[in-house]
C-alpha cells in the first residue's frame, strides 16, 4: 500500500541534512533518506535456505512484529520518511525488504530470487515500486536478491556474490544504473548476502568482517576503504553488519556491543534495536530496509 501523509513525517526532500545540534562534536552529517519496509504479518520460519533458519524452533511472529514497529519507530525518531508494501500472504520472507530490489538515482534494478520459495518477492516488489514514483523497472536476466548483494555508496556500486547473486547481475547492473560495480566474493555461509557482512558508513567508507571475504575481496576492501570499521568475528555472529547508517546515526543489533563501541569511537551514533525474532531467518535491520533513492532534482 502507499503510506498516507499521516504516517509519514512532512520534512525536507530525501537527502536533506538532519538537523541535530549533537552532529558538530563528531562532524558527521545525517541525511534524510526514504525506506520501503513491509511488516511481518506472515513471517514464519517453515524452510530453511540459509544456515540461521531452523523450521523445527518455530519463530515467534507477534514479538517479530512488535520488534519490526520498533525499527519503524527508530527510523522516524531519526527524521527519515517510511513507506509500507502491503505482505502477501505465503511470503514468510517478505519483511526483508532489502532484497527486493536496487534503487539507484530513481532507477530499479529488480530482483530474481536464488531460491522458489521466494520468487514470488522480486514482481510484489517490482509493481510497486512502479505504482509509486519508479516507472524505469529493469526486469533482471541474472539471478540477484536486490540490496541483499548490492550496496550504494556515493560513486560505486558494492555487489556480493558466491551464494545468492551471480556474477553476470553484477554487469548487468551496472549497465542499467551506469555505476561501477565491485564485485566481492563472499566465502562464509552465514553471510550468505552482501548486506550480512558489511554497510556503507555514509558515502564514502564502510565497515565490515574480513572473515566473510575471499583472500582477494579482503584485499580490496583495504585498498578501497583504509579506514573502515572493521568488526569483530563475535559482532558479525549476530548480524551486527546488518546495519543501517544515515551518514551519523546507525541502526544496529543491539547484541553487537563491540561493534556498537567501536562506531562511537570513530564519530557515529549508534540506535540499538532487538531483532532476535528476525534474525531467526537470517535478517537484521538492514534486510528489512529498502532504500529508494530519488533521481536528482534538476536545478
């Protein structure tokens, strides 16, 4: 569905700074951005497609809802706008925004999901995006699952593979979008996306867990980001990379204390969040977070 100006704040245009008279101390600037999240109406763990998902522990869907207003709630008090999909029903896995598609400067780059159990998920996402403002929809060739593997930053393109995504969506992209692409090879099952071992810290850095990497992606994480946040393998085992950053505040699994700290340290402003029900299925606050960015306004 499409949110109703009620339930959504009337602010400045997406990108617009932030104003906080905390952000002076650190230097980091917060700019509004636009999230499509959908609730969890029918998040239930019933297959399992990633090592975090086990149908026999069940998962309990209202603490999953109560845990999702939550993060809604944290995104608002920061001062970003949330519009709302409406769930289908016998999509357990559609609250995990993410991997719905790649926005890029109001072009959709779509999903096609590695899995059947939700193949489903890339046309909801794609018909929406269309009714709402995003009428350039590419309709993806290559097998990819959206920001799950794709990750914006101000002039390049982040892109996983190993598990989900293919290689051959990493160009397929980045044609559509005209962005460089770079691709990273992910190793480690339990970062089966992209988006579970590293975010963007802004536009220009990022932070991430160099044991999800292949030797070579390692290397050029470090060349690329010298000065990343670099995460403990602890932090990282409970999805504490799944995270959200607006270029000062960061949204993230509360349990990743170290993690948590280390963000402080270096100028940031971290909003904990329990997603324990969620991360049931392998999400965190990052996979039940689209980000639509706009193309940009002409003078």
């Amino acid at each position: 569905m499409t949110v109703s100006p009620a339930m959504e704040p009337a602010m400045e245009p997406t990108g617009a700074r932030i104003a906080s008279p905390a952000l002076e101390p650190s230097g980091r600037v917060a700019l509004r951005r636009h999230y499509l999240m959908c609730r969890p109406d029918h998040f239930a763990v019933t297959y399992a497609i990633n090592p975090w998902m086990d149908p026999a522990a069940g998962a309990d869907a209202a603490l999953a809802v109560r845990q999702w207003e939550s993060l809604r709630s944290a995104y608002l008090a920061l001062g970003h706008r949330v519009s709302l999909i409406d769930p289908v029903e016998g999509l357990p896995d559609m609250v995990f925004a993410a991997n719905g598609a790649l926005v890029v400067g109001g072009r959709v780059y779509g999903a096609r999901f590695a899995h059947p159990e939700r193949a489903a998920e890339g046309p909801a996402y794609a018909d929406w995006l269309r009714r709402n403002g995003f009428p350039d929809v590419l309709e993806a060739a290559h097998t990819n699952e959206g920001e799950g593997d794709f990750l914006a930053l101000d002039h390049v393109i982040l892109a996983g593979t190993g598990f989900r995504t293919d290689l051959a969506a990493h160009q397929e992209a980045q044609e559509f979008l005209g962005r460089p692409v770079v691709t990273l090879r992910l190793v480690d099952p339990r970062f089966y996306h992209l988006d579970t071992a590293l975010f963007p810290l802004g536009g220009d850095n990022v932070a991430y867990y160099p044991g999800a990497f292949s030797s070579g992606s390692r290397a050029v994480l470090e060349r690329l980001f010298p000065d990343a946040v670099i995460a403990s393998a602890g932090d990282a085992a409970v999805l504490g990379l799944n995270a959200v950053c607006d270029g000062r505040n960061v949204v993230v699994n509360a349990e990743a204390a170290g993690l948590i700290e280390t963000l402080r340290r270096h100028g940031y402003h971290p909003v904990p969040v329990d997603l324990s029900e969620l991360r049931k299925a392998g999400g965190g606050p990052k996979c039940c977070t689209l980000e639509l960015r706009e193309a940009p306004a002409l003078a």
